[in-house]
C-alpha cells in the first residue's frame, strides 16, 4: 500500500453525470496504483442522473455516506414527505430563477454540505491515519471543509479544481460583486494552502496563475478527464447503421452553449434541398426546458429524436452506432474549456462535427487527431458549410485516418497523478 487518503466527492454512484464518472475512474485507478481510498459523499438527493449499476464499478475501500442542507437534499426530503417526485421542479425552472437562486448562496448552492462534510472528515481521521486528503471540485464549496480540515489536522491535501471557477466567462456565477469577491478570496485561500493542484486541461493552468500568481504553477498538474478502455473492451462490435446518417449529440448542455444555431443549419439546407432524406439530429440526454422549446421551435421535429439520459455504457455504444458525433462550444467561454465527453467521442473514431472556437485547447486537440469538420458555434454559414463536407466526403466514401489519442486514457492520466502523489507523500512523511 503506498499510503491512505480521504477523498471528498459530492457526486459519486448512484448519481450519475460526467463529475460522477470523472470521479469515479480517478478512485478506481488510483486503488489500482495501490492507494487505499475511502470516501466522503452525498447521501441519497434528488438528481436528475441516477445510475445504479455504477456502484458495481466502484473500487474504494469505503464510502462514508453524509446528510447536507442543500437544493438536492431538501428536495429529497420534500419527496420523503409528500411522497411526490420533485424532479421536474428543477428540470422545468427558468434558468434565470435557477442563477438567482444558486448566486446568493455564499460559494455555491452546494455550500450546505460543507459542515457534515467537514464533521465526517474529522470523525475519520480521528479513526485512521491518513496520508493525503483529496478534494474533488465541483462543488468548489467543497474545498472549505478540507481547507479546515486539513488545518485541524495537519494533514496536507490534493485540491481537484477540475475546470474553472470564479474564472469562468459563460455566464454570471454570482448576484452581486461581493459574492463574487467573496468567492474569489476563498478560491485564493483554496489555492494557497494546497499541496498540490490538478486541472483538467492546459489553458486553465495558465490562466489561473495569470489571475492567482505564477508561484502556484510549481504545484499544479494536468490530469484530462479521458477515457476509460475498460469501457470501450466490453462494448459489442459496433458499427454506425447504414441505413441513415445520425448526427449524435451526448450530454447536457450549460451556459451560452445551446442547438439554434445547429438546427438553423440543417433547416437551411433541406429547404435548398442539399439534405440527404435519411439524416437524423439525435439529442442524448436530459434538457430543462428552454432547450426543448428549441427542439419544439427548430422547424425540422420530423428529423430530431430526443433520448432521455441512457446508463454510461449504453450511451458508449450509441456512439460507437452514430455516423457522425457533435460537440458544441460557444466563443465567449473560456479557451480552456473542454467536454469531457469529446475524449470518449476521440476514442470511438467517428467523424467529429465540433461548434468549437479557433485557437481553444479543444479545437487544437481535435485536430492534433486529424478532426478538421470545426466551426464556431455563433456561425450558421460555417456549420452548413461543415455538414455539406461531411456529407461529401461520406458520399464519395472518403475514409479518414483519425488518430486515438492514448495519451488521454484515463488510466494513462491517473498515473501521472499517482506520480504526483507520491512525491507529494515522500515530501510530507517525516524522516
């Protein structure tokens, strides 16, 4: 065993999402590399994305189960109570109520978890010796209780950020200056104390030290969220169906990213009847409702098929049935911002349409592997343009020589943080 640690993960099994999965394969690989992992987590809320199944691929050593006061939470006691399902109160509220609510939080909605956090945290470490305490962003609120904990404790911690927080450029985070400010000073403090720092792509390192100082970079690492073979080696042998062309998006989406602009094209180009009779829009995943008014409003319904969130492997091999697979990313966020989905669509060698602006981490690794059918998400004209290349290229039969990018397997990704772990554990450990 190379040593012991606490990890604090909100979203772990049975939820389900790509904050779940990023955990999740980040506890596996690490207890492969020979880390004992117990974990701190969310009793039973009311989430939107529930998977049962992936509580059979989880590998720690323990799962310490908490109480919190938040959205999630209350709405899981309102269940309890009135005995009525509450999810559609979230999935059908106005984004604007939903920012209003979630920006006078101080930190984030999610803050109320923090104290019983912090409390199953102490109670552990009073139990067991541990070596490292990992926290894993989002939510950022997280941090505060291992901030503390690690004070009270002296026991160094690993903070996970992730992606982006007070950074971030999508959209408004917080109701007033003073929440943001608020929060900005907290992010600095999270920063300072860590030991050690992971990112999930390159251009928010830069970032963030451009904002929080250079100093912090000697401490921060790279770890992509990838993918996991493992998952990919049990898939039936898939091809993409022959009889249509699908057009496939995975995933929610979030902040100024939305389909009009992509649907305008395909619109545009069956009434100038550059449009194949057998091409399909298939939508993957769970939408609030401003995104099923543009699937309502978009004038090709007859051509868009919206699936409900499918379990993980299940929604593995709908992508490995899809002709083409789409990512979208809107110019006003950051450069650093990078689905996690898009190294699971890497990994499946399908034709890529990525809505993605030039110059982002995102473009330059989609064309690092040979993925060229990119535009801007703001730009009807290049996303027709764009399609009609696809649907050229598959009608004259084209084969394109995409490269998987094994550097981005998760396993690959998670060793490079076993690395940093170890030297983290080497430098504390007393002589």
């Amino acid at each position: 065993m190379k040593g012991r640690i606490l990890y604090f993960s909100y979203f772990y099994p049975p939820l389900a999402g790509p904050a779940v999965l990023c955990n999740l394969k980040t506890v596996k690989y690490l207890t492969f590399a020979g880390w004992e992992v117990d974990v701190v987590t969310i009793s039973d809320i009311q989430y939107l994305l529930k998977e049962k199944t992936l509580l059979s691929e989880t590998r720690q050593n323990s799962i310490i189960r908490t109480s919190s006061i938040d959205p999630g939470a209350i709405l899981k006691r309102i269940s309890s109570v009135t005995g009525k399902d509450t999810r559609g109160i979230y999935l059908n509220t106005s984004e604007g109520i939903k920012r209003f609510f979630r920006g006078i939080c101080p930190l984030d909605e999610k803050v109320g978890w923090v104290p019983f956090a912090y409390a199953a945290g102490l109670r552990a470490c009073r139990q067991k010796r541990y070596d490292l305490l990992y926290v894993a962003c989002q939510p950022f609120s997280a941090a505060l209780a291992v901030y503390y904990l690690s004070k009270v404790t002296g026991i160094p911690y690993v903070l996970d950020m992730d992606d982006y927080w007070t950074l971030l450029r999508d959209y408004a985070q917080f109701i007033t200056p003073l929440h943001r400010l608020f929060a900005k000073h907290w992010e600095m403090r999270f920063l300072e104390r860590a030991s050690l720092i992971a990112y999930c792509t390159g251009d928010s390192i830069h970032e963030t030290c451009a904002t929080f100082g250079e100093h912090l970079r000697e401490k921060m690492i790279t770890v992509y969220n990838g993918w996991d073979e493992e998952d990919f080696t049990a898939l039936p042998d898939t091809e993409p169906e022959r009889d249509i062309i699908s057009f496939s998006y995975f995933g929610n989406l979030s902040g100024k990213r939305n389909f009009r602009n992509l649907f305008t094209a395909f619109r545009n180009l069956r009434q100038a009847g550059k449009l194949p009779t057998n091409v399909r829009i298939r939508l993957f995943g769970n939408y609030f409702a401003q995104y099923l008014r543009e699937i309502s409003e978009s004038g090709i319904t007859d051509i868009i098929e919206h699936i409900p969130h499918l379990p993980h492997r299940q929604a593995l091999t709908e992508m490995m049935r899809s002709t083409v697979l789409v990512i979208i990313l809107n110019a006003s966020v950051n450069s650093g911002v990078v689905p996690s989905k898009s190294f699971e669509y890497l990994r499946t060698g399908r034709h890529i349409l990525a809505l993605t602006p030039h110059g982002f981490e995102m473009t330059h690794i989609l064309h690092d592997s040979g993925h060229d059918y990119t535009c801007p998400m703001e730009s009807v004209a290049a996303i027709e343009h764009q399609i009609l290349r696809i649907l050229s290229d598959l009608e004259a039969g084209l084969k394109r020589a995409y490269q998987i990018p094994w550097q981005y397997e998760r396993k690959t990704q998670i060793a490079l943080l076993d690395k940093a772990l170890e030297n983290l554990r080497q430098e504390t450990t007393p002589v």
